[in-house]
DNA sequence: ATGAAAGCGCTAACAG
DNA sequence: CTGTTAGCGCTTTCAT
C-alpha cells in the first residue's frame, strides 16, 4: 500500500519511533513543541496510522460487526442509520455482514469474527436461526454481541427489542373493532422468536374476545415471493376466507395486495390488513396501509450504544439486560378507517 | 480475544512455528503426516488465525469496501447481493459504508481506506460528489477503485452503469406515445453524471420530437422529502402543469403519487409517471407502475467481479473499460397501458 | 522435511 | 521529555 509510517516520520524527525508515534496520540509526555513537529510532518506526508498493526497491537479493531438477514427491508436499513449516528461519534466502524436467511451464513460469519476482526456484534437473527451455539461460542470468546429485533431468547446477552405481542394484540384488537371475525396471521418462521411472540399477541386478542384461534388461519410464508403468493391465494380463496390479516412482516405487503388484486377482493371492504412495515410508501398505496411502524431507528441506536458501553468497559453488569422500545400502530386505509 | 495460535499449536505438537503455518497453508514443503496432525490439532482447539497479523504481514486484507449513498433503496440493495454474489466465492468480505449522500462523509471513508484495511473499493459516488481528488489520491496509493452507476466520468478507473441515457430517452418517447406533450424530468443532483445523462436522453427525446425543453419542466429534488413534495405540488399545481413526468429516481415515486393524491390529480389520465426503479411495490400500487428497471443484480456483480479480477492480478490492461448493461422499460397502469 | 530468525507497523513498559 | 526495546501473530526466506 504505502510506505509513509512511523519509522518514516521518525528518521525525518530526527526522534524516536515511540516519540513519534506518542505525538500523534497526544501523550502528555510530549512537549507542545515536538507534537507539532510531529503533526505538521505527518499532515504534510499525510500519514495514515496502518489499521492492521494497531489492531494486531492493542487487540482491538474500532471495528463493529451488524449482521442482518437482509437489507432489503425498512426496518433494517433504518436501524442501519441508527446504528452508525451512535458509533461514528465513538470513532467505531460499521460493517454490515448478510445472512441470506440463511443459518448456515450466519453461523460461518459469526466463526470468521473469532479472528479478531471485529470488537462486538450487532445480531438480529436469521429467520432459520434455531440453535444458539454459534453465537455462544463467539461469546466465550469474549466477543460482546448485542441483540436488536430478532434476539435468540435464551442467550444471556443484551438485547434490544420492540413489544411485539403487544403490538400483534393491538393490531388484532384494532381488526376485531373494525368487525373482522376471521383473522389470519402471516408469519414467516415457526421459530423465530419475534414471530412467534407476534403470533401470541394475536392468539391473545382473539382469546380475550371469545374468538377460536383457527390453525387453518395461521400460516408460515417462509419461501420466495411466489410461494407465499399461493399460500396467500389460497388463504383467500377459502369459502370461509378471512376477512382480516395481520402480516408480520414487511414483504408479506406486496403479496397480499397482489392477491387481492388477482382475486378481485376490495380492501377493506372484503379484507382489511395490518402490517408490520415501515414502509415509506404504506401512504400512497390503495388503500393505504395500516401498520405497526417498529422504532427502527431508535432500536438500532439503542443497541448500538450499549454495545459501545460494553467495549469501553462501562460494563452492564446484567448481561442479560433487555430495553424494549414500543412500536406505534398507524390506522389507514386498508383496516377500514378513511 | 482468544490464545489459540500458531505458537501454543506448535509448542504442543513440538513443532516449529514456521512448520505449523506452513502446515496450515498446505505447503509442499511439509510432510502429509505433519499436516495432517497440525490440521487435527487446529480444528480440534478451534485454531482461528488472527486476521490483523496475516494482513499486517501479507498486506492485503482480504475486505473488499462497498460505498453507497444509501442503502434504503432497492437498486443498491439489490446490488449488494451481486456484490457478495460475486466475492463469497473468492473468500472476500464485503464492508458496506453509507455516505448518506456526503461528499465529506464520501471523502473520510475513502481516506480510511489509505489504512490497508481494504483491498479494493466498489464506489457509487454521493449526489453532492463533483470533486474526483478524494478518489484519486485513493487510487494514487494503488488501492484499486471500480465504480458502478453512479461514476465520476473523467476518472481512470473501470466502470459499470447503465444505459441511462437511452432508457430515459426511451422513457421519453413512451411518454410522447402515449400522448404527452409537456413532459416533467426530476432528477436528484445537477452534478451526477447518471442524472445528466438521463436528462440528456430525456431531452433528446423530445428534441427528436420537435419538442421544446422547458427549463420549468426540469427539477432537481435534492432536498429531504416535504421538500421534494412542495417543489413536485407546485410543478402540478401551474397552469400549464406536466401531463407525464420522467423520475430519475425511486424515491420520487412516493412522492408524486402524494402530490398526486393530494391534489386529487388522476393518473395516468391527467399525468402520467415513468420512474427508475427497481421497487418491488411497483405492481401493487394504484396505478402500477411504469419503470425503468435497472439491472441491480447484475450490475453489482459485474463490478465486484471486475475489481476481483483486478485485485488477484489478472490485471485489466485498460484502466479505463466501460461495461454497459441495459435496463429495462417495463410499461404499466402509470403511463397509461392497462 | 523441518526449523531459526527477521520483520510487517505500531504501542507501551521501562529507562534515562 | 525522549529513547530503547520487546513484542502483537503471522509468513517467509534461508539454513539445516
């Protein structure tokens, strides 16, 4: 790469290394005088400290991991933003690693950060994830690893979350009131923890109102867009069809108005929905959409910030602390309300 | 971190540490009994080497940059599929930077890269980005740079984008077809070269028209969102308002479908939209909607595969190759077809 | 086929 | 206040 280092700095100097390389973290054992000299030089040359040999030196990278299923999706590159306003201010950098969904790409970069690469990790879990021993065995390593949104429950680790039973319980609530008496539920995994927290929101609802929860109406769309189109279809081609859905997760959007669209069903006459989304676009959509809008921002922040506090050993005693952040749900058009 | 290395691997197998790492890289110098027993010993102590020391020592990191302005946008979130499509194979890890459309926040993380820590950078430069110097010096250090759709043209540097100035002249001419006469460009920066480019096929267009371009049929919505909306209302507010407009970008699709709304304006029959987007909503939204389909996937994969190639030395003798890949007018219910 | 030793660039303990 | 020195963990000559 490029040969201005420390050693180069010096002999120009006419100091030591260590005189140098003290300048240029401002140690108070240097005069005013030689720090400038040494400052001046080093913006002339335009000296740039080489990453690897700190890193290799003091055992720390200022390097933080954030690995998501994927990217594609509101809520995440929103929490991204929230993430980087809370470390680029503590001099840390952001890397985003996907998973795909994918366990097995989880687990094999999780592996890749017991090199040292990173100082700890953001996660929000793949949609496979069922097993903890990946990121368990990074923890005993001593990589801190901070959950947000899609946490592995059982894991002694912080975690950052929204109150998703409360806000399945509210939007199922919020369709009751608008007359819906078969409600549906789409989640995307059996396991995951959020959807599973999301489906009990929903089943409560529907027990506090003397409602039956219904196998038949609670269904996993964990394949590609156009599996799950089918199973929507055929949700809604039933003789009994729902006359109301709560899709728990951005994605399941799009397919559900393509379905209603196919099928000629008038929402939020023949169906009304509420999404989990944060979807900018929730507005101009017919009808517009009402959602459960996820603090995405600030849970990214959030979880940004305790991970900074754990690196620089203002360290939570309870590892196991848990910060839950409300979600908020936005009446529109698509559960009946103009 | 963790005290598993080659040192502790060597003491315990009394081998020397040169044996074991030359062990661990398969070298033909050692023995298949010796690597076999080095090899069970690592996996059995769950060796992980240190990825600051072989980087430090062999220079190269083996991380690969990506900067964007964003990553809450279909194109690039799909492109950084094709990126990772491209370099998972080869063993290379993606680092995704944002510029949030910076050119400061642009130019410190290319000057970070002057670090080593990483090999090769793929750049979609900010809207504000007209300078190329922070870009230049990067390449001056021998960090090879491959930029994709968003280019500084005058640099030196190989290239993958889009034929942006035919697919908004094709855009153009569809509108023109379907009736149009005063036809609205909205582009986002008045320095991009992908946004010029695209005003130039959309100006040629109606140029092959007979067609006056009309300074007031030409935006640039550089600003935050209500801003966006104000300029946009005011546009389809005039006298003389636009019966179609060409959007540069997807963002602008929320947008005016709002102002749309708003201001109670039908489309397609009294404006009618074509947008660059790769929104998968496209289809659900009231009118659907046409688009411009950038070749996302394919774009991001092309540039990672380049600047691979690049990176193992089977050098491109041409610095300055161009690779071009055609997007797609894919015509729907805002542009008047059913 | 194996090992000794130098060194990537930087930091920090220890001396002066 | 400045300098000497010993590594961080790994790769790579150059011996043996």
């Amino acid at each position: 790469m490029k040969n201005v280092n420390i050693r180069a700095l010096a002999r120009e100097l006419k100091l030591s290394l260590s005189t140098v390389s003290k300048a240029l973290r401002d140690s108070y054992e240097i005069s005013a005088a030689t720090k400038e000299r040494v400052r001046a030089l080093a913006a002339e040359w335009n000296y740039i400290p080489n990453a690897y040999a700190s890193s290799l030196r003091g055992r720390k990278s200022k390097n933080i991991a954030v690995v998501l299923p994927e990217v594609a999706d509101s809520f995440f590159s929103i929490a991204i933003n929230g993430i980087e306003a809370a470390v680029k201010p503590k001099g840390y950098h952001v890397i985003i690693y996907l998973t795909h969904e994918s366990y097995d790409g989880e687990a094999a970069i999780l592996k890749d950060f017991q090199s040292g690469r990173v100082d700890g990790v953001l996660l929000s879990v793949s949609r496979e994830t069922t097993r903890t021993d990946h990121v368990q065995e990074l923890m005993d390593k001593e990589v801190p690893v901070v959950f947000f949104d899609r946490v592995l429950e059982t894991l002694a680790a912080p975690k950052v979350v929204t109150d998703d039973a409360e806000s399945a319980y509210k939007a199922t609530t919020h369709l009751l009131s608008q007359g819906c008496r078969e409600i549906a539920y789409l989640g995307i995994s059996e396991d995951l923890y959020i959807c599973r927290q999301r489906m009990e929101g929903y089943r409560q609802a529907l027990r506090d109102h003397q409602l039956p929860v219904q196998p038949r109406n609670i269904l996993t769309c964990a394949a590609d867009a156009t599996r799950n189109f089918q199973l929507v279809k055929k949700l809604l081609q039933r003789a009994n069809r729902p006359d109301g859905i709560v899709a728990s997760v951005e994605k399941l959007t799009t397919t559900v108005y393509q379905v209603c669209q196919q099928l000629q069903l008038h929402m939020p006459g023949d169906v009304k929905l509420v999404c989990f989304s944060n979807l900018e676009i929730a507005t101009i959509l017919q009808p517009s959409l009402t959602t459960i809008t996820q603090p995405a921002f600030e849970m990214g922040k959030t979880a940004a910030e305790m991970l900074v506090k754990i690196l620089e050993k203002k360290v939570l005693t309870e590892k196991d602390i848990r910060v839950v952040i409300p979600s908020e749900l936005v009446v529109r058009g698509s559960s009946g309300v103009k």
